[in-house]
C-alpha cells in the first residue's frame, strides 16, 4: 500500500516538471519567433558620388604628315618618338626638278615683263600718232588691248613663279606644331607620291579624354547636378550643359592619373543609333605619361548636400516601384514606396517618400512581411 503511495506521488511529480519544462520550451520558441534584424535610420548625408566611365585618349592635336610633292626622298632629319619643335625640318625631298622649275617660271616671267614694256611703248607712240591725227584712234586701242594681254601674261608668269615657289619649299617638311613623331615607315632613297604618308605628329602637352553617356544616365547626371547646385554658374544662372566638373583618370594598369581634368564640351545630339551622348574633358599632361590612342577608367564625383541615401539592399520593387519597410516605435514594419531621385552605385538617393530620422530594415526584406514584429538591431553602415 505504502509503494502504490510512493509511486503515485513519483509519477504526479515527473508530470508536473514535464509540463514546466514544456512550457519553457514553449517560451522558448516564441522568442525566436521576433526576428533580430539589422535596422538603419535614415539622415541628411554630405556625400560624393563617383561614376565610372571607359574613356578614349586623344592628343589635342594629332595630324597625318604627307608628302605634297613627287620625289626621292633624300633625308630623313628625325628619329621615331622623339619631341620636335614648330618649324624644324623632318624630311628632305629632292628638289633639283624644282629648282629646274622655278628658273624657268622667273625666265617666264621677265619676258613677259619685257614684252609688256614693249607694248607700252608701243602705246604711247601711237598715242602720239593719234593726237597729231596721223593715224586713227582704233589703231591705239588695238595697241591698248595688246598693252592688257601682255600685262596678264604678266599676271599668269607671276602666279608660276608662286607656284614653283611653293613646290620647291614643299621639298623641306617641316613640324607644323611641336609635338611627338609617330613611326616612320619610309628610308631615304625612297620614291614618294604627292600624298605619300611620312609620319604622324601628336601635341600631347595636354590630352583630350571622349567618353560616352548612356541617355538615362545622363538625365540623372544633369539631375544630381540641378539638385546639389552644380548645374547653375557662379551668378545662379543654368550652365547651359558645359558642366566644367572635375574628373579624375585611371589608368589601364590600374595606376591613378595624377592630374585632374576637366570637363569642356558636350556634344549636342544624343546618338540615336547608341541611345547615348559624348563629353569631352581635358586633362595636362606635363610628364608625357598619356599617349594618343590609349584608354583609360574616367570617374565623375558630383557633391550632394544633405541627401538621403538608402541602401540598395534595402529596397525591393513592386510594379515598377520602389519600396523598403519602415520600422515604427513598436518595431512593427510597414511597407512605404518612395521615389528615387537618381541611383548610384550601391544606394539610391530619395527624392520624396522618406524623411530623415525615419528607421527602415538594412536587409532581408525577403524573409518578413507587413506587420511583422522584429527585434532591431541597429546597424551602422558607410554609405
């Protein structure tokens, strides 16, 4: 009787810490139900954002030098690569035909002059002749139009000489700017054409950098640019799209560019067959270090004042529009759309939808629903 007792009150007693432990289980489990999730809150951000772009570099002035002339080529003055200044002689032509020429053109040219003196003479002779009525006053205008013709022999013999005179300085090629000599692909002795390719000449004391803007980035750049002021001049008046930004270079070994340029022009079309439109920055060049024909990473920084920035992670979209989950007092989420200004990056800067101080879940947006209760954990991230 004694051992039924003992074991009624055993099996009583293992029940009740069954339940207990049951219960604390249960408990348990309902606190791993409140998410621990990663929370931000939203405030006015001083920031620069960087764009990158594949850049094409050009020598502000890169020109093909030809031949103007037929001949031998006599001399080449020059090495491959090397600097030169304006004026100094590159090739040597031969030039005794030329100087056969201009001979021949001076010849030409007095004896039309001879001719000419003769006809005046003639001229007022007649002249003479007609005041004292000897002869008829046609007879001095026939003597008058010879005295024209031979004065535009004159004219023509003149233009020869010009002419020879030019041909013969041709026959000396010289640096029409200081710059950098290109490959030479032809040797003394060589037989040229008028045309005939000698060599490139590149100015590379400063280069010109082309890249391209796709249309919606564009639109977004001149945006960014409206909103942080940058698009007005020092007056407040609008720039009229010649941005004069700072823009910086990479170069293809990954090596930053040490000079800063600046953006000059941009063209007034977009492309219709790219959807795109190009800009032109320059950038000096005092080390030689940027050659004509190479290419480079050019990076845009645009300032923005008091911005509020959202993480991309953040965001998910709906139809075309873009959300994030608000988090209230009650750590209760709440879907709210907002409107994106422009996106850069990692993040998207808000034009209207969201306010500072506002707190808004970093991530897993994936993994919760509307109205759900979170635990948040405040997260602080680098935008």
């Amino acid at each position: 009787m004694k051992k039924n007792i003992l074991l009624g009150w055993l099996l009583l007693l293992l029940a009740g810490l069954s339940q207990t432990g049951c219960s604390s289980y249960g408990g348990q489990n309902s606190k791993q139900d409140t998410l621990q999730l990663p929370v931000i809150t939203l405030a006015g951000k001083d920031t620069v954002l960087q764009t990158a772009y594949v850049a094409d570099i050009q020598a502000i002035k890169n020109v093909e030098i030809r031949a103007r002339v037929k001949g031998f080529l006599e001399g080449i003055y020059i090495g491959e690569g090397r600097l030169v200044k304006k004026g100094q002689l590159l090739f040597k032509i031969n030039d005794d035909e030329y100087k056969t020429a201009l001979s021949k053109a001076h010849a030409a040219l007095q004896n039309a002059e001879a001719a000419a003196r003769a006809t005046q003479l003639e001229v007022e002779r007649v002249q003479l002749l007609v005041d004292r009525h000897v002869v008829v006053p046609s007879e001095l205008e026939v003597a008058k139009a010879r005295l024209a013709a031979d004065k535009a022999n004159i004219e023509e013999a003149r233009s020869s000489v010009t002419s020879a005179e030019n041909h013969l300085s041709y026959t000396a090629v010289r640096a029409p700017f200081d710059g950098l000599i290109d490959r030479i692909p032809l040797k003394p002795g060589s037989l040229i054409d008028e045309g005939t390719l000698l060599t490139s000449l590149s100015d590379i004391s400063a280069m010109y950098a082309y890249f391209s803007f796709p249309e919606n980035e564009y639109l977004q750049y001149q945006r960014t640019r409206h909103l942080t002021g940058q698009g007005h001049d020092s007056t407040g008046q609008p720039s009229h799209g010649i941005p004069n930004d700072k823009v910086k270079l990479v170069l293809a070994d990954g090596s930053s560019y040490p000079y800063t340029g600046i953006i000059e022009t941009v063209e007034g079309e977009i492309e219709q067959t790219t959807g795109s439109i190009d800009f032109r920055a320059r950038f000096p060049n005092p080390q030689l270090l940027l050659r004509h024909g190479a290419t480079a990473r050019l990076y845009i920084s645009t300032r923005a004042d008091s911005v509020l920035l959202v993480p991309q992670r953040s965001v998910f979209d709906i139809q075309d529009k873009s959300y994030v989950y608000l988090v209230d007092k009650d750590n209760k989420l709440h879907m709210q759309s907002f409107e994106p200004l422009t996106r850069f990056s990692h993040y998207y800067i808000v034009k209207q939808g969201l306010h500072p101080s506002d707190r808004i879940l970093y991530e897993g947006a994936q993994n919760v629903r509307e109205g759900m209760v979170i635990k948040p954990r405040t997260t602080n991230i680098n935008l």
